[in-house]
C-alpha cells in the first residue's frame, strides 16, 4: 500500500531530520534492500564452485599417494566451493550512484521491464480494474 503525499512528506522530513541530527547513525543504519545478484555474479561464483569442487577432489588421491600435506588441498578446495556459493547467491552491496541521495530528497525508483512497479502490484492493478464501473 503507497503512503499518501502528507505520509511521505512527514517521512522524508524525519529522515532528513535524522540525517542533520546524527548523519554516522542514520548511514549505519539506512535499510538496504536485499540485492539479487547479477547473472554474471551467479555465473562467478558457480565458476568459483567448480574449482573447489576440483581442488577437493584432487586433494584426495594426492594424499592418499604423493604427499600426506595434500589434504589441505581437500579443505581449501572446500572452503573455495563455499565462498562461490556465497559469492553466488549474495547480491553487491555497494551503494551506486543510481540511487537517490537521501539528503536531496529525491524519490527514484528503477523502472522494472516490462511496465512500472512490481510484478504483483500490476497483478493487483489489473484485478482493481476489472471490477471499476
């Protein structure tokens, strides 16, 4: 549900109240939407995936007839198969210069494919306009 244009006020009021009181604060602690990552992060950390998946494999025959000292090959393969997986399914959480600047008041919203708003809201759209007279 949308606030209205006096709730939105009274909020962009507050938050730059906020931001003149204690700006180290209210950085801290500005709510950043999860993220979804990119098809070429996802694409990084499957790639990442295999190669530990890679090292832990090889690691064992290794240890089991050239070197005992091969099994650390085995663990930091598993810990680089765990950090793809992170890496895949976390999204950046870097602050890009697309989004509005919280001191200057702008209210931007990117523009999903396809029409404006979520895929739900516009669900919700369509259903409202069925039934109006």
């Amino acid at each position: 549900m949308p606030l209205s244009d006096h709730e939105q006020r009274m909020l962009d009021e507050i938050e730059s109240a906020l931001y003149a009181e204690d700006p180290k604060f209210a950085s801290s602690v500005r709510g950043a939407a999860l993220r979804t990552p990119t098809t070429r992060r996802r694409v990084q950390g499957m790639a990442l995936f295999v190669v530990g998946l890679l090292m832990l494999v090889s690691g064992i025959p290794f240890y089991a007839t050239v070197n005992p000292g091969f099994l650390i090959l085995s663990v930091l393969g598993f810990v680089v198969m765990f950090g793809g997986v992170v890496f895949a399914i976390t999204g950046n959480q870097a602050v890009g210069a697309h989004e509005a600047d919280p001191k200057a008041g702008g209210n931007t919203q990117r523009r999903v494919k396809g029409g404006s708003g979520t895929f739900s809201s516009r669900m919700e759209d369509r259903f409202r306009r069925r039934f109006e007279p």
